[in-house]
C-alpha cells in the first residue's frame, strides 16, 4: 500500500469485501516480528481481500522487517521501560503521550476492524486506544508469563492466545485459547535433509554438529564459557556451528581461526539450515527459540537470559523441563557447567533421544493459521 492509497482511506471506510482492515501492532525482536508476519500470511492466505497495515517503534527492526515481508508499517515514537537506568525514562511518559496522538491519526486514515496485538513497545498504546473505541482486540501472548503491558490489555481484550497452558492466572480464563506460537514456514516446512546442512556450513559429515544461538546481540556468558573451552569441545569430537551476535565477534572469530570444525558468524541468515544441521542445540529461552525447537525436534540446552522482564525466559525453559523435552543451565552457572553438560549429553544417546521425543510432542506447526481463523470469525 502506497502513501497516497494510505492517506485516500480517510474518505474511503471499510465495507463490503473491503470490510476486514486490520491492525498488527507490536515489535522489537524476531520473537514478535516473525509470529505477526505469519500471522498477516495466514489471513491473506484465507481471505485475500484482508488489508493489513503494522504499527511499530520507530528505530526497531521491525521498521525493517515488515516491509521486507510485503507489508506497510507506521512508526510510533514510542521506547520501553529501561530497567538498567532510571534516569533514561524521564522522557517516557511523553513518548507514551505522543503516540496515543499517533496512533489515533493512524486509525482516523485507516479505520481498522480488527486490531492485533503481538508483543513489543507498540502494542500498549495500539490496543488501548482500539480499546476505547470499541474495536475488536486480540492479543498474542508468546511467552509462559505474561507481560504486565499484555495482562493490562487482557481485561477489555476478545481474545487472547497463548502458547501454552497455566495461563490462566494472567488472563480471564473465557478469554483464552491455546495456539502454540506461529512458526516461520521456511522452518515449519523445511526438508532439508542433513548431509546437505551439513555441506552448507563446510563441516564433516561424520561428526556430531552442535548449533549455538544467543540472539541478535549475542549471549556474552554462553560466548566466554564457549570461547575458553574449544579445547575441550574439540578433544571430545564435537563441531560447532556457533552464532555470536554482534558483540566481541571479532574476539570469538579470532579464537575460532584456523579450526575447521567450526563455523562461526555474527547471524546466521539460513536458520532452518542450522537447525537441519544440529544434532544439539544451546539456546537462550526466548518464546520462538523454544517454538521453533519444538518443531524441529533437537535436544536443547537452554540458558534462560536473566534479565528478561518477569524473567519469563526461565519460565518458558521450565515448560519443557518439567515435562522432560529439555536441559537448562542457569545463566549463573554457565562457566562451571555448560561444556560439561553439552559433552555429557552428546555421549547419552538414550538421554538424547528421550529429549528429542519429548520436545517434538510439543510442536504445533499451524497456530498462525488457528489465530487468523479465529480473528476472520468476526468479520469472514
């Protein structure tokens, strides 16, 4: 949709098959993002004639993102609060101000329908003006505990999906319904078989692959107990398929040189040929990381990020450890025991194989196509 079109919607309102205009708000990591996109697919996929206009935060990837993926996106003037340092918050309340103001033009031009709510700075303000105006809200919850911006929204919400079980002492129960989360076709769908993963990354066919992932920025603490132990990594048979993040890559790539049974980046923009590679994967517990290795099946190792809001990422590993689909290192104890846990593991094959049953017994591959049915039901 061009800026012109978008700007002519003012004396253009929905009706007839124009009638379904909705709103996906939300942002910030790939954990919000990738799930809305999917989501935005499966309503375009079940009717077409679905407009759909995204809401973010000005300066985050999903200004990014969205439009890579086909679809229009406003910016808010929005930030979240900064836990590390109070003072940077001063400014907050007015931002939280002016984008009331921005969201409210953005609804004058595009009359929405149906507004969604997925996660990220922008979705408070979206959903509570839509709120006030008595538009159909839904919201998306990712993680096992919920945000306190999303069990605020909850209350006056029409639904809310979630992920997973027990969520109710966050939400009205009548509200709820478990969708799993939306996974990227690209993984939910790949069949890629390993040998050809294997040959994408220039490592042996005949050895143990270990993937590890630490997000965007990188997990330093899973980098430092990594980069002092490649000794011992390496003496007991393992290669790696190692993304740092952005952070001290240099110091990681120059440990790594020369070793031929590591493959070693910032990012790794084939996910689902790492995923086809790994027979281990050490992971951070954001939502879709544990998502997308319940769909693809691989004994994990997580090591929830302690400092995430509500520490939900040590909730969303506990789901899967208390049934037995995964192993969890505090982030804490990373330095002690995390080599010698993956080593230990790697030799267990019953253990391995255990976690790999468990976890893929977890996976939902259709949630995307699940919420966009439910949001249609309103407005088919």
């Amino acid at each position: 949709m061009s800026t012109s079109s978008f700007n002519k919607q003012v004396s253009n309102p929905p009706s007839g098959a124009e009638k379904n205009r909705v709103v996906i708000a939300g942002g910030g990591t790939g954990g919000h993002i990738f799930p809305a996109i999917a989501i935005a697919n499966a309503l375009k996929k079940i009717n077409p004639s679905v407009e759909i206009l995204f809401i973010g935060a000005n300066g985050k990837m999903e200004m990014e993102k969205v439009p890579q993926a086909g679809y229009e996106i406003k910016g808010l003037t929005i930030a979240g609060f900064n836990r590390s340092s109070l003072i940077k918050n001063i400014g907050l309340p007015f931002k939280l101000i002016k984008s009331f103001w921005e969201v409210r033009n953005i609804f004058k031009v595009y009359q929405p329908t149906i507004v969604i709510g997925v996660g990220g700075y922008s979705t408070f303000p979206v959903l509570k003006y839509a709120q006030s105006k008595g538009i159909p809200t839904f919201i998306h919850e990712s993680n096992s505990f919920a945000g306190k911006s999303n069990v605020l929204l909850g209350k006056n919400a029409t639904k809310i999906f979630v992920a997973t079980d027990g969520m109710d002492q966050f939400f009205p129960k009548s509200k709820l319904l478990i969708t799993g989360n939306p996974v990227r076709s690209v993984i939910a769908d790949s069949s890629i078989k390993k040998e050809e993963a294997i040959a994408f990354f220039g490592l042996k066919q005949d050895k143990p692959t270990v993937l590890i992932v630490g997000g965007s920025l990188g997990a330093k603490s899973i980098n430092e107990a990594l980069v002092g132990s490649l000794e011992k990594i390496e003496k007991a048979g393992l290669q790696l398929i190692w993304q740092t993040g952005k952070t001290n890559a240099d110091k990681y790539k120059q440990a790594a040189n020369g070793n031929d049974s590591i493959w070693i980046n910032e990012f790794i923009t084939r996910m689902e040929m790492a995923y086809a590679a790994a027979d281990i994967v050490i992971s951070r517990s954001g939502a879709m990381a544990v998502t997308e290795l319940c769909v693809v099946g691989k004994p994990s190792i997580f090591i929830p990020y302690p400092f995430a809001a509500e520490d939900h990422q040590t909730a969303n590993a506990m789901a899967l450890v208390e049934k037995k689909a995964a192993l969890l290192v505090k982030d804490s104890e990373v330095n002690d025991k995390l080599v010698a846990t993956l080593i230990t593991l790697s030799t267990d094959e019953a253990l391995k194989s255990e976690l790999k049953t468990n976890i893929s017994a977890l996976a939902i591959t259709n949630a995307d196509e699940v919420i966009a049915r439910e949001v249609l039901t309103l407005n088919p």
